[in-house]
C-alpha cells in the first residue's frame, strides 16, 4: 500500500476528550499523521463548519444532534487520482463522527481501496467498518481496519507502521 496514491480523510477533535481530558490536538489527527509519515498520502481534515464546545459534555449533545446534518468547512469533491483511501475517525455512537459522514457520502468510491482507523476509549470499532462499507459504494473496504485506544494514540506510531 505504501506505493500506491493515498489519501486521508480524517476527522479529529481537540478540547476535552472522553478519559483523556483537554488535548490540543485529537487523538485521531495524531494517528493520520503517522499514516501520512509512512504512506506519504495526501490529507483531507473534515472539520465543522460550527465548532464544537470545548467540553466534552455538551459537545456530546451538540453532536448527537447534528447526525444526519453535520455542516463541514470544506469538502473534496474528487478524488479520482487515489488508489487508497484512509478513512480515520473517532467512535460516536458506534459509528463514524458525524461530519465525516457527510464528507464522503457523495464521493465516487469505485474501484477504491479503503482503510480504517477508529480512535476510541473503549469501542474499539464498533460498527465503522460496516457502516463504511454502506455509505462507500464500489469500494473495497479492507477487513484490517484498526482500533486504537485514544489516550495511547500519541504512542501509537510503531503499531501504525506496522499496520502500514
């Protein structure tokens, strides 16, 4: 996979995270980060056009209200020249956050190979890979997807090489 054209579409969240307290960076922007340091991939942050609150509590309530309508600041619109995509997420709800849904649900997966990472603090994968594969028509979405606990994401480089 390392040769191949790649790309990371990632979200992450910075402030105060479940079990990890406030971070300045999200846990799953220090996992894409690896990915891009090992696959040289292009990256794609998917981030709320509103900005969450910095506490975690409310921001959960903001969230659970925005699944099915998550506004983002930008979006790709075309990612024809990559071979492999990298999706990377946080566990909300036993799927992907919110705003990543609505980054690729319109994308033209076809003929892509798409791999998965989840952060979480006890999730694991929850249904993301599932619900990847739903939302990402014609794809090939891997079965190697990797969950990693997000209060062990910034020491999670050697594990992300070696999934690589």
């Amino acid at each position: 996979m390392k040769d191949k054209k790649s790309l990371i579409i990632y979200f992450s969240r910075a402030d105060e995270n479940y079990s990890v307290g406030y971070i300045e960076k999200g846990n799953t922007e220090y996992v894409a980060e690896y990915v891009k340091e090992f696959t040289n991939a292009d990256m794609f942050k998917v981030e709320p056009l509103v900005p969450y609150a910095k506490d975690y509590k409310t921001c959960i309530k903001e969230a659970k209200m925005r699944i099915g309508n998550a506004p983002i600041k930008a979006t790709i619109s075309d990612i024809s020249k990559y071979e492999v995509i990298y999706i990377m997420t946080p566990i909300y709800w036993g799927t992907y956050a919110p705003e990543l849904e609505t980054a690729i649900k319109n994308l033209d997966f076809s003929g892509k190979i798409i791999r998965i990472i989840t952060t979480h603090e006890g999730s694991g994968l929850a249904n993301v890979v599932k619900d990847i594969k739903n939302i990402c028509n014609g794809a090939i979405v891997l079965d190697d997807a990797l969950a990693i606990v997000g209060s062990e994401a910034k020491e999670s480089k050697k594990q992300i090489e070696h999934w690589i």
